[in-house]
C-alpha cells in the first residue's frame, strides 16, 4: 500500500473522533508505542465508530468480518500521551465497505489505517442494506478535489 496521503493525515477529513489512553505496556524497548498496541488502538477507534453507525443493530444471521487492515506507521507514539483515533468511511462496495482512520497524538499525525470490512450471513457476503448505505454515505472522510 503506497504511504498515506496528506488529507488521511488531516483530522479535518474526518467525520469521527474517540480518544484512548495508552498504557505502559503499550511500549517497545525503544519507548514508542509499539505496532501491536498501535493497532489494538485502531482496533479500539474501529469498534467505537461501527457501534456509532448502529452495526450492533445487524439482522438476525448477519455479521460483519475484517477482511484486510493496513497500517502506516508515521510518526513515533508514546506513553503516557492518550492517543485520538479519528475515522470516516473511505469507500463502499456492494457488500464491503473501508474505513479509513488516522491516530494523533498532540495534534500529530502517528499513523493511519485501512480497514476492509464485509457484511455476510451463513451463504456468504450479502448487499449492504439501504438505510446502512445511506449511514454510511454520511460519514465519508473528506477528501480534497
């Protein structure tokens, strides 16, 4: 994946913020945040944005799957600095969607992330419904152009 574009590292392209605090534990041996705890951290941003779009409101047999995540890791995080996740939807298919999210810390840009995620049910995956699409469409991240 070619390195982030300036606007994934402008949180004014982002409809949606949640903050975390980082943990000792989160650190290497060089004391940055380490891509583990830095993705547990997405990970974390993801959950709160989806629970904000309502998908633990799915129909009975649905589910939703992570089908790709990439990380670009941009700058150093640290301890004890909590860290802002912001995300957006980034683009959406017949039954995937991405989201796109950066980490800040003091207003900086550490790293942004791409999620793929798939809606599916026992036969496989299945059309993202309408009102869903429409939430969706609300919170794209804004690109320039």
């Amino acid at each position: 994946m070619p390195k982030a574009e300036a606007w994934q590292r402008d949180p004014e392209s982002y409809p949606f913020s949640t903050v975390t605090e980082t943990r000792f534990q989160d650190l290497d041996p060089l004391g940055h945040i380490n891509n583990v705890a830095m993705a547990a951290l997405f990970e974390n941003g993801r959950v709160r944005f989806n629970r904000n779009l309502g998908l633990e409101r799915r129909q009975p047999g649905e589910r939703w799957l992570i089908a790709a995540v990439s990380i670009d890791y941009v700058a150093e995080a640290h301890f004890p600095d909590p860290v802002e996740v912001m995300s957006g939807i980034g683009r959406i298919g017949s039954s995937s969607w991405d989201i796109y999210s950066a980490a800040f810390q003091q207003g900086v840009c550490v790293a942004t992330c791409v999620s793929t995620l798939v809606l599916t049910d026992k036969n496989g995956p299945k059309p993202i419904p309408e009102p869903l699409r429409k939430r969706y469409e609300e919170l794209f991240v804004r690109k320039p152009g």
